[in-house]
C-alpha cells in the first residue's frame, strides 16, 4: 500500500462532480478499515438541512483499495458515499450491504 487511511480520508473529503444547490455537504472525521468492514465516521447534510453525523460500514475493500492509487480509491470511497447519501430515503432498512447507525 503506497498510501495511510489518514491519506485516503483527506482525499475522500473532495466531492465528486460540480458543486451545486442540491450537493450534500460531507465531512468524513474517520476512516478505517476493522478487518470486516471500511468504517467511515462522517457529517453529512443537505442545502437546506443541518448536518448529521453517520457512521457507515461498508463491506470491507481494504484488500481492493490498497491495490489501487490513492485517487482511485478515493474516487470509489466518495462514491460510495455519496450513493448512500442519495439513495438513503428509498431503503427503510437502510442501503443493501451498508450497515448506518446515526450518531447525533
């Protein structure tokens, strides 16, 4: 792995895309791989609503990630995220293979 966890949550913390109105604003605090799972600590709200913190834990793909330039991997985390963000409201039970837990 040519890249630390520390590198890769500063790298994910760009969105992706042009901002615009409707663009959440996200702040990943943590990022870590336990072995099972990438857990990701975040803020995360919408334009017209106050943030939240998250956590979310992903199936793990630190074995993926670290073949991977940082970039890549930064790209492939942030989407993730941003996916769960847009997609939160249609799942009840919460986003397949994304365990959340709201944590203020």
């Amino acid at each position: 792995m040519g890249w630390t966890f520390d590198e890769l949550r500063a790298a994910v913390q760009r969105p992706l895309g042009d901002p615009g109105p409707s663009r959440p604003v996200i702040v990943v605090n943590d990022l870590r791989d336990d072995g099972v799972h990438l857990v990701v600590d975040l803020e995360a709200g919408g334009a017209e609503e106050r943030s939240r913190r998250w956590e979310l834990a992903f199936p793990s793909v630190e074995g993926d990630l670290t073949r991977m330039p940082l970039d890549h991997a930064a790209l492939i985390v942030r989407a993730n995220i941003e996916e769960w963000w847009d997609t939160r409201g249609q799942y009840p039970e919460g986003m397949p293979c994304v365990a959340q837990k709201r944590l203020g």
